[in-house]
C-alpha cells in the first residue's frame, strides 16, 4: 500500500488565523517531507524529518512550524501567512537510509488560499 | 551541485502515438538515482518510473520506458500508445545517496497534452 494522506483537501485562511495541515503515512516510511508548489512549477523542499527529527529546514519563513509526533505523523502549522504562501502543500515519505530505494512517494496535497 | 533539466515545457502527442519527454542532469557522482513523476491536473505526484545508475538496463513500465545515457547525462522518458490519462505534468528527478536523508532534485517540468 504505497498511500500518504493529506487532510485538509482545501484550506482558506485569513493572515491573523493559526491553522495546521496533517500527513499520515503506514508505509514504514522513516522520512518525511513537506513540499511547496506553485501552478506548472515543480515542487519546492521545505522541511525533512527523518527518524522523526528534522534533518532538513530550508531556511523556510518561521511562520511554518513542521511538528512529526511519531514516525506515520507530519504536521504544517501555520501563523501570520502571507498571500504569496498561498500554493499547494504536499507531503511525502520516502523509506530512507542505506539501501532504501530513495524515491519519495506523495499526497494528494493540501491547497491553500490566504486572504 | 547537481542540477536536472527539461528543455521542453509543453508538447502535444495525438492519441496512440509515441511521445519522448528529454532530461538531461549534471552531476559529479558516480551512484545514483533518476526518476520520472507524473502529476495529473487532479494534482497527486505519481511515481512513473526509476533508474538506478549502475544499472545498463533500460528501465521499463508497461508503456513507459526511458532511454538512460549515462555518459551523456541524459535520461528521457518514451510514453508508447498515448492515452489521453496520460495528460499530466512530467518531472524528472534526480536523488543521490548520502547521509541518512535522499534529496530530490526536479526537473522544471514537462506539460505533456494528449489529443484525442
């Protein structure tokens, strides 16, 4: 069963809201990720987790607060968004470690719309 | 750094026919890995097909197949019998291993359109 689940499917939020995206995975999967991608663009790294301690921040706004509670669990908190952060979130997990297969397997996405 | 690339942002392909989406990437190393990703305008990021380096074979999926050149640094994806779900953004992606942690690089993308 190769599935991520992304929960909400769409997200409005005003600029002054705390809102927070969820990803689960039963994969096994010890990495996960949290993606940015605006229309007909590939996506953009965000934050990586891996054995659920993040490895990986790519200098991303502290508006966004990734939090992993266990190794299936991915958060997004957002606060005090911008208009230009609107865009779709994706989540993915990956196997990870030597001799994982390295490819990344994806949400479905959650878009979001700050107003 | 390693850097992938697709030179085509849109084609068209008629339904049925035989379509080749180019990549080519540049990168010091000598082990790793080449994907293609499909994302459908309903938006989930559908993994095509992957290609380990130190493998010769070509990698093959049902219609999906890639012509993978590695001294050329070049990997393109040939998608026989077009299907019109075959309607999607591609990316290319490239990962190498190292430390606990894979990195996917993408490609630009690819907006592949089948005519019916």
């Amino acid at each position: 069963d190769t599935e991520v689940t992304q929960t909400p499917k769409h997200l409005v939020m005003g600029m002054t809201n705390k809102k927070s995206l969820k990803c689960e995975q039963h994969m096994g999967h010890r990495a996960m990720y949290w993606y940015k991608q605006k229309a007909k663009k590939p996506p953009e790294l965000m934050f990586v987790y891996s054995y659920e301690k993040l490895s990986i921040n790519e200098s991303v706004p502290s508006r966004f607060s990734p939090e992993c509670p266990n190794s299936s669990l991915l958060n997004l908190h957002l606060h005090a968004l911008q208009p230009e952060d609107s865009a779709l979130y994706l989540c993915a997990s990956s196997q990870d470690g030597v001799g994982g297969s390295y490819e990344q397997y994806f949400g479905p996405g959650t878009r979001l719309t700050v107003t | 750094a390693q850097t992938v690339t697709q030179s085509q942002p849109e084609m068209s392909v008629q339904e049925a026919e035989t379509v080749t989406l180019s990549c080519t990437y540049d990168t010091s190393e000598n082990n790793y890995y080449l994907f293609w990703y499909k994302q459908p305008p309903s938006r989930q990021m559908i993994l095509v097909i992957r290609q380990e380096a130190y493998k010769q074979q070509n990698a093959t999926e049902n219609r999906f197949s890639v012509n993978f050149q590695k001294a050329a640094k070049s990997f393109s994806l040939k998608i026989s019998d077009s299907q019109l779900g075959d309607t999607a953004m591609y990316f290319c992606a490239f990962a190498a291993p190292g430390g606990a942690t894979n990195k996917l690089i993408f490609g630009t993308g690819t907006l592949l359109a089948v005519q019916p």
